[in-house]
C-alpha cells in the first residue's frame, strides 16, 4: 500500500500491489513490471508521476506493453571481421540483415548460437590469421560459418576444418544469411528487431565506410584481388549517393567530406569523415 510521505498533503490515488520481497539475496531474479495507462487532465497526469516515481524507488520497472514478453530469447550470433576496409562493409551488411531478423550480437564465442568468421585471404598472414580465428570458434562455441575472401578457395578451410557449417566466398550475403537460418532459425520480435536506416556499423561513431566498386580489372603480379573478387564492378551512382544520403542523416552526420578512393581495389571504399566531433 502506498502510503503519503510525512508533510505531504496529497500524493494520488492509493494502490494496492504485491510488494517487492525485502529480503531476497541479489541473483537473478528480475525485478517486477509494471505497465501504467495514464489518462485525463494534466493533474492526473501528475498523479501518475506521483505513484511512478514511488513504484521505481522501490525497484519496480515499467513494461512497455500490457502482454508479458515471450520467454524465448533471441537468437545470439558471435561475428568475427578480418581483413581490409571492404571486408569490414561485407560484415556489417552481413550484421545488418541479421539484426533486422532479430538476432544479436553475442560478446563471446561460448555465449552464442553460433559464430560467422570473415576472412581475409591476401596475405599468407592474414590467411593464418583467419584460419588460427576458425579454430578459436570452433574451440569454443563448434559452430561456425567461414565467408569472406579465403572462401574463395574452400578447399584450404575444409581440408584443416571439415566440420564447419558453411564456407561461402565475398559478396555472398544470401548465402550467409541461409547458412545462418538453417544452423539458428530466427526468433520473430516485433518489437525490438529493429535497425538504424543506415544499418550496423562497426566503425567509430564519427566516420563510417561506402562501398563503391568491388573487384579490379587490373592484374598486378603481386595482388589476387581480382582472383578473390573478380572484375571491377562499380556500384550504381544512385546507390552510392542514397547509402551516403542515410549516412548524412544518421548519427554519423558528417560536416566536411574527407574521401578518397584510387585505383587500387584494395582501397576503393569512400571512408566518411568529420573534422569535428558530432554534436548529436
């Protein structure tokens, strides 16, 4: 029961509420959960604040919605990005379909459903790296997806790690994505599986990469860009300018343009920089 403080001469209606257990040890038992309808003129409303403020100093919490949540949880997915600028791109279109379907991000391997390995395959270096990063997944989670540049030649990850999901080459989102719906179908939450219309970045707050081109039609001796990604294939300007248009307008919001991009398909990706840090 709620009960006015001392000197107080009005505080709203009483309400009669299950109280909180006193003595619980912390564990992890949630707290309770209210959902509140305030209706009428602004003194109700104040009314309603009153007794708010009173449920939350006792460890109440507001429900956004009168129906209790599903016991299911979502889905949790461990993602790991290697390699140069256009793979990080890769990843985070690859992470931004996967959040509109309602999955998260999981912190560490052995708390996912699963782990996603990007990796990158220019260097007999980065090509170790990728493979010592499929290891440590498969060490301690066991289930895991491998796209990316070293995709491209299967054969290398399947012969050291034949008990991958799935190995897909660059650019194969679709195929990701169905590796990951038949490994962890997702779980629908109407009302959390949302994402920024710029989509999930992994970069800093204050700059952001654009993808304009992939491939190369050069054939440099010492580059296998073309053989990991192909031809050059340029990106419709429309397309370009409609993802920077969303990137203006989200968080990013960059003041001054700073780009670059040469002929190198190592570095054709538009990185969107501000001068100054965002005021939003």
């Amino acid at each position: 029961m709620l009960a006015p403080d001392p000197g107080t001469a009005y505080i709203g209606p009483m309400v009669n509420i299950d109280p909180v257990p006193q003595n619980a040890a912390p564990g992890p038992e949630p707290a309770r959960k209210i959902s509140f309808v305030s209706l009428g003129c602004p003194k109700a409303l104040v009314d309603s604040e009153r007794i708010i403020t009173r449920l939350r100093a006792e460890g109440y919490e507001l429900a956004r919605n009168h129906a209790a949540p599903g016991p299911e949880p979502a889905r949790k997915i461990s993602f790991v990005s290697l390699g140069c600028p256009k793979a990080l791109v890769d990843s985070e279109r690859i992470i931004t379909r996967l959040r509109a379907e309602g999955y998260e991000l999981a912190r560490n391997h052995d708390g996912a459903d699963l782990v996603i390995v990007n990796t990158c395959g220019f260097l007999d270096s980065a090509q170790a790296e990728s493979l010592s990063a499929i290891g440590s997944a498969l060490r301690d989670n066991g289930k895991v997806i491998v796209t990316g540049c070293m995709g491209a030649e299967p054969e290398k990850i399947t012969a050291r790690f034949p008990n991958v999901l799935a190995v897909t080459g660059p650019q194969q989102y679709e195929s990701v994505l169905d590796a990951v719906h038949r490994a962890a179908p997702p779980h629908h939450h109407p009302f959390v599986d949302l994402v920024p219309p710029e989509g999930v970045k992994l970069t800093p707050r204050h700059y952001a990469y654009l993808k304009i081109s992939e491939g190369c039609n050069n054939r440099c001796s010492f580059c296998i860009i073309p053989r990991l990604r192909g031809d050059l294939v340029s990106r419709p300007a429309a397309d370009v300018l409609r993802e920077a248009e969303r990137l203006v307008g989200s968080s990013i919001s960059p003041r001054r343009w700073a780009n670059w991009a040469s002929g190198c398909a190592c570095t054709m990706s538009i990185p969107i920089r501000m001068s100054t840090p965002s005021s939003r």
